[in-house]
C-alpha cells in the first residue's frame, strides 16, 4: 500500500481484497469483507460461520441490498476465495459468531 499512500509507482495489482475486524471485548465478535476487484463484488460473511451476503459496489455503495440469492456462483466464489485466503491462526482466531452493523 505504501506506493500508492505515497503516489508512486510500484503497486503491484490484486485481483482481490480481503480484510477481518475482530473485537477482543468480553464478547469476541469477527466480520470478514473480500472485494473482487475487477468485478465489483463485495462478499460480506459475519463471524466464521455466518452466511455470505453479497453487494455489488457501483450499484449499492451503502451495501443496503444482498444479491446473493440472484447471483449464487459470484457469492460462492468469493466464499470460496475468502475460506482459501484466511486460514486458522492461533493468535487471531475468528469468532463463529459476529455483529451486523445497527439498523
């Protein structure tokens, strides 16, 4: 990320992001993201066992409408490349439980 914070060259292209937020209160919680970056599919899943929930960025920026029940094969690629990403780790372990965001 460094070049590009710096507006230099030198980033290498990704296909895919992939980031986690797990709390480490008296509840620990996790949320998994992962953007397909050239499709526009964002994948959401809340804790390790949570069920993916699917956006597509240029047409719902405020993730409002899941679709993964209309595009199944998007929602499953990216949980598959988002099981594929994140293995077990002992220090970080993801929560089976998570937190959707307040209403």
């Amino acid at each position: 990320m460094t070049p590009t914070l710096l507006q230099r060259p030198g980033q290498r292209a990704r296909d895919y992001l992939y980031w986690k937020f797990i709390t480490m209160g008296a509840v620990r919680l996790g949320r998994q993201s992962i953007l397909d970056v050239h499709e526009q599919w964002k994948g959401v899943r809340y804790g390790s066992k949570g069920k993916l929930e699917l956006y597509r960025i240029g047409d719902d920026e405020s993730e409002a409408c899941d679709v993964a029940g209309r595009y199944p094969d998007a929602a499953a690629r990216l949980e598959s490349r988002m099981n594929a990403i994140r293995g077990p780790s002992e220090l970080w372990p993801l929560p089976e439980s998570g937190f959707p965001p307040m209403a």
